[in-house]
C-alpha cells in the first residue's frame, strides 16, 4: 500500500469514528432519553410514542430516498458532494440539539429526523467507498478496521459526553457530539478519492435507479431462499433495531437510570456485542450462520420476556449483557448467512439491497412500541415484549430456509 493510498483509508476509517459519536449520544444513550422523558414526558406513553414516531419518519425518508440519490450519486459524479451534505446536515441537526427544552416536542422531533436521515444517508456513500480502497481479498479486513475504529469512537464520545451528563447539561453534551462528529470527518473530505466524471443527466439517474431497483427484485424473487431469509432478516433487525433505540428510554422511565448510568450501560452493551461476535464465529464455519442467527433469535425473545419481569438495575445490567452478546453475534451471523446465499458475481448488487433492508428494518418496530406504550398508559414492559413478535416472525421465517448449513458440509457436496 502507497503512502497516499494508507492516507485514505485512514481518512476512511476516521469518518466511522466520526459517525459513531452521533449514534451512540444521539439514538442509543442520551437524546433518545432526553427527548422521550424531558421533553415529551413519559407519564402515559407519550414520549415513547413521538420518539418511536421520529425513528419510524427518519428510516421511511432513507429507505425511499436511498436507491434513487444512490443512482443518481453514480451515475452523476456527486457521491463525495452528497456524503458531504448528509454528513454535516447531521452534524447541524445534532449541535441544534442543545436548543431543545422540555415542551419543544416538534423542535425535538424534527431535529432527530433530519440529523437520523442525514447520519444513515451518509453511511450508504461512505459504505460505497470500500470496494476502490481495497482488492476483495481485503475489503473484509477494511470493514473490520472501520468497524474497529467505530467502536473506539463511540467510547471517545460518551466518555466526553458523561462529565455534561453529570452535570444534567444536555446542550454541552449535543455541542460535543457535533464537534466531534465534524471535526474527524473532515479527513475522509479531503482524502477520498475525488467524484467520477458525469456521466447521466438527472432524469437518466434517477431513472436508471429505479430500473435497477426492479431488476434486483425481479431476481430476488427468483431465488425462494434468498426471498425468504430477506423477509426474516426485515423483520427480526426491525425487533433488534427496537430494543437498541428504546433501550434508553426504558431504562430510565421504567427503572430509573440517571443519564449517566445509561452511558455506562451502553458501554457495557458495547462490550458484549464485541465478546458475542468474537464467540459465535468458530459456531458460525462448524454450524453454520442459520444455526447461529436462529439460537441468536431465541435469545432475544429470552430478552424482552426478561425486560418484562425486571425489577432492580442490576437486573437490567444482565439482560443488557445477554443482549448485546445477541446483537453481536445476529448481526455477524446475518451477513454470513446472506453472503452465502448470494450467486457468485452477484454480491455488490445483492448486498445493496440487503444494506436497504436493514434501513427499512426499523420503520414498523418503533411504531408498534411507541403506539403499544402509548395505548396502555405508559406501560414499557407491554411494549418491549410486544417486540417479541418480531424475533418470533423471524425465527419462524428463518427456520423455513433451505440454506444456510455448514460451509464444510456444503463444500462437501460440490
């Protein structure tokens, strides 16, 4: 590798560090909270509801957006301009943050959608980058380092968020996460390598887009186990994405968990994902990734059947440790299990409509927690196991997959 060349993947894998201060402050630990609680208030059920509204909004905007700007990025030489304006249209969403105050509920509201479609936008160009910064044989590698790198920079952010946590100063800590975020991604715009040539006019791109958006489900549903794992995998990632975004929330309307405690939550979710992935991947060659994804998929229904009968923080911090090695692992397995399923030379196309269906995997979950919380009182644990029955949806679906086996048994056979 030359010097510019690990100058760009540096600059690559800084962006993930970057991007990471958004979504472990913002979704996951201390906006999520904030707004539900504070600003909303939680007393029946209503800030779980305009949160899971907010979530539901930003993914809808992404999943019918995505394939149109994506072609229309390609196609028309603008994918580093459009990374750009998505990242820092993000970036201004979260640092506006710090003007919300309890009562702002659509202020609020309207600030987490746009900074969300702005943050998840941004991730499906910066993602398209991987296949010109390493051969084949290295992108694996490259996405763990990203991957990696995200992870150090999800504990940079909540360690410089908790000290404004403490002091209950949530507009240090949004003012934090936008400077962070800003800051180290401005590498990946000075080093990624510069938009192609244009190449269609508007019309064409946008065209072209949809063309191909129908082409690959046309050959989607022609492949009866790669229909059926994808329509398991919309529903049991929408389950898994539900718990992520209102864990927070339930933590603290239903437990009590200070803001910083919920930071520290998080770090310990993180740690298990990490350990869940790590210990699930020698089951997930000698097994196979259905066996994991399906074992991985009853955890998770122990999980909000747990949440359910909770009553002490402690007992939150175990069935946190038991999700995240969930999380880990069904989403290490998940990708396993689709790239298994995908004919050879088929991968870059079938792997962007499975990145789609993980975006539009979070649009019905938060509705139903947020409309369920809110119809019975306030009631979270009706919520969170009402969730449930995406995981159960899903191992079902799974569970009717003819694939999906032991890569040496399927070697085997050839």
């Amino acid at each position: 590798m030359t010097a510019p060349s690990r100058r760009t993947v540096v600059a690559w894998t800084l962006y993930d560090f970057a991007n990471s201060a958004f979504v472990a402050v913002i979704p996951a630990t201390v906006y999520s909270q904030y707004y539900a609680l504070a600003v909303v208030g939680n007393e029946h059920g209503e800030g779980d509801f305009w949160w899971g509204l907010a979530v539901t909004t930003s993914m809808i905007v992404v999943a019918l957006s995505s394939p149109p700007l994506g072609a229309l990025a390609d196609h028309g030489g603008l994918r580093k301009r459009f990374l750009f304006a998505l990242t820092y249209l993000s970036v201004a969403a979260t640092a506006l943050m710090a003007t919300v105050r309890p009562g702002h509920v659509l202020w609020g509201w309207l600030l987490a959608v746009v900074g969300t479609v702005g943050f998840e936008g941004a991730i499906v160009y910066y993602n398209a980058y991987l296949s010109e910064l390493a051969p084949p044989e290295r992108q694996g590698r490259l996405s763990g380092y990203g991957f990696a790198v995200g992870y150090l920079g999800s504990a940079v952010a909540l360690g410089a968020a908790l000290p404004f946590a403490r002091r209950d100063d949530y507009s240090g800590t949004f003012l934090i996460t936008a400077a962070l975020f800003g800051t180290f991604a401005i590498p990946a715009f000075l080093f990624l390598p510069a938009d192609r040539p244009v190449r269609l006019s508007l019309r064409q791109a946008i065209g072209a887009a949809f063309a191909e958006t129908r082409a690959t489900l046309r050959g989607i549903l022609a492949m009866p186990a790669l229909r059926r794992f994808l329509l398991a995998y919309l529903f049991f990632e929408d389950g898994i994405n539900t718990v992520v975004y209102f864990s927070s929330v339930f933590a603290g309307h239903t437990l009590g968990f200070t803001t910083p405690e919920v930071i520290q939550l998080y770090f310990v979710v993180q740690l298990a994902a990490v350990v869940g992935a790590w210990a699930w991947a020698r089951p997930t060659d000698m097994r196979g990734p259905k066996f994991v994804v399906m074992v991985t998929l009853v955890q998770w229904c122990a999980v909000v059947v747990a949440a359910y009968f909770v009553e002490t923080k402690a007992q939150f911090f175990a069935v946190a440790v038991v999700a995240g090695t969930a999380l880990g692992a069904a989403q290490a397995a998940g990708r396993a299990f689709m790239a298994a399923l995908i004919p050879p030379g088929r991968e870059a196309e079938l792997f962007g409509f499975y990145a789609l269906c993980g975006k539009t995997a979070a649009i019905l979950g938060p509705l139903v927690f947020g409309l369920t919380s809110r119809l019975t009182g306030g009631n979270q644990r009706i919520a969170i196991v009402s969730v449930g029955a995406f995981f159960v949806i899903g191992l079902a679906l799974i569970r009717g997959v003819d694939a999906g086996g032991p890569v040496r048994r399927r070697a085997e056979r050839c």
